[in-house]
C-alpha cells in the first residue's frame, strides 16, 4: 500500500473509535462524572506522553542520523515548531473547554455547541499527525516489522483514549438541548481532523522526503503542547487530584506496553 493509505488507514481506525464514543450518546444522557472525566483526560495525556518520546521523537533521530545528518536539529527543531503551530491555533481557533463559560481564540458568533466541538478538534489535530506519520514512516520501511508494529501500538493506544474522547463531546452536547442524532454526529465529527490531518501531513513528507524527520518532532511538539496545556491541569481540576495522577501514569504505562510488546 502507498504510504497514504497507510495513514487513511491509521487515522481511519482512530476515527472510528472517537465515533464509538460518540454513540454512548444513545444509550446514555448524563455527562461523563467529574472522577471519571478526570482520569480519562489524565489517560489520554499519559499515552500522548508517552508516543511523543517513543513513537515520534526517538524515531525522528533515528531518520535524521540515517540519511547521515545529526538527529538532534530535526528533533529540537521541529518539536519548537509543533508547539508554536498549537499555541498559533490556540490563541487563533475558536473554542470552549468543557466546564468553562469564556471561549478562548479570536471571538466568533459561533454557537456554544460548535465552540465545545472545535476544542476537540484542537486535541485532534496533532494525533491525527502522529498516526498518520507513523504509518507513512512503515511503509517507507516495508521490510521493517518494527516499524508497522509501532505504527500499529500508536494507532491502538489513541484510538483507545479516543473513545472516551468522542462521548466526551457527545454527552455534553446531549446535555446541551442537541438531538441524540445530531450531538453523534457532531461528536464524530471532531474526530474526522485525525483523517484529514493525518493524510495532509503524508503528501507534505512524500512530497519533500528530507521532511520526515521534521514532521514527526513537530507533531511530537504539538501534542505535548495539548498535554501540558490543557490535558493535565484538567485532570488535576478539583478536590482529589491524585485520580487524574493516576491516569496519567496508567496511559503512560499502556502506551509504553503496547510499544514494547507490539514493537
């Protein structure tokens, strides 16, 4: 398969999990409890954590250093870049966090619906890169089973904190005054940049090839920008911050399990 399709197929999967979480929509109409919101934002920061050393960074320096350069540049340097490019679309990007009343980003006479989905969306984009990447990078490699496995460990480990991602949006929706129909649909929306992204970030690294190592640290750098920005002080949010604590630590260590064991 072209490397492309590797991505679709990547992202597709991620997608798909977020759209799962989505249907809880029709069998639940409460909001996810503050305890469990709590540890699955601290999950999802663990396993961001965690694919940003293992799945991009560590493979970033290995790319750079076999096409006889320094790894160190790309790494650093594109990691500073991914960064930049979230806190860009972070100040820019209208959007609601859930729980807070002001919007953040420019002011848009968007609804409070789209606002809640658009803050999603934001998380989205850099694991829609990561997956994408990952996968682009296997079939670059395709007589590399390390590298399909990891490709196959990073997809597995989002889409895994994507599903509690995709009803984190749905419910509130649904809380909200939006139709079960319409607050699915909406939820599994947020989750389509991870397709997109991941395939738009594919055609630049096959595009210009020397790119890849780049590519990879940036999406590195923007996820660690969600994770330190808003993941973890939302999973500490309240009372008993050690359960968001102990989410981090349990995304982490699956995340590092299912390298190790898939890689």
């Amino acid at each position: 398969m072209s490397p492309v399709l590797w991505a679709a197929v990547g992202t597709g999967f991620t997608f798909l999990m977020t759209a799962m979480g989505a249907s809880l929509v029709f069998f639940f109409r409460k909001e996810i409890g503050g305890s469990a919101q709590r540890v699955f934002l601290g999950f999802a920061a663990g396993v961001m954590v965690a694919a940003s050393v293992w799945s991009l960074l560590m493979p970033a320096i290995e790319e750079a250093e076999a096409a006889g350069g320094s790894g160190l540049f790309p790494a650093a340097g594109g990691f500073v870049l991914g960064v930049l490019f979230l806190l860009l679309m972070d100040r820019l990007m209208p959007h609601l966090h859930l729980g807070e009343e002001r919007p953040e980003g420019l002011s848009s006479s968007f609804r409070r619906t789209t606002l809640l989905v658009l803050a999603m969306t934001l998380h989205n984009i850099p694991e829609g890169m990561a997956v994408g990447l990952s996968f682009a990078l296997a079939a670059q490699h395709e007589n590399s089973q390390a590298a399909l496995s990891g490709a196959m460990a990073l997809a597995l480990g989002m889409g895994i904190q994507n599903f509690p991602e995709g009803a984190a949006v749905s419910l509130p929706l649904r809380k909200e005054g939006v139709r079960p129909w319409k607050a699915f649909a909406m939820g599994s929306l947020s989750g389509v940049v991870e397709l997109v992204f991941g395939v738009l970030v594919v055609l630049v690294a096959g595009t210009i090839q020397p790119l890849m190592p780049w590519l990879l640290s940036f999406a590195a750098g923007s996820m660690m920008y969600v994770v330190v920005e808003e993941l973890i002080p939302e999973a500490h949010l309240g009372e008993h911050s050690h359960v968001g604590t102990l989410g981090t630590l349990s995304g982490f260590l699956v995340m590092m399990i299912l390298d190790v064991a898939l890689g």
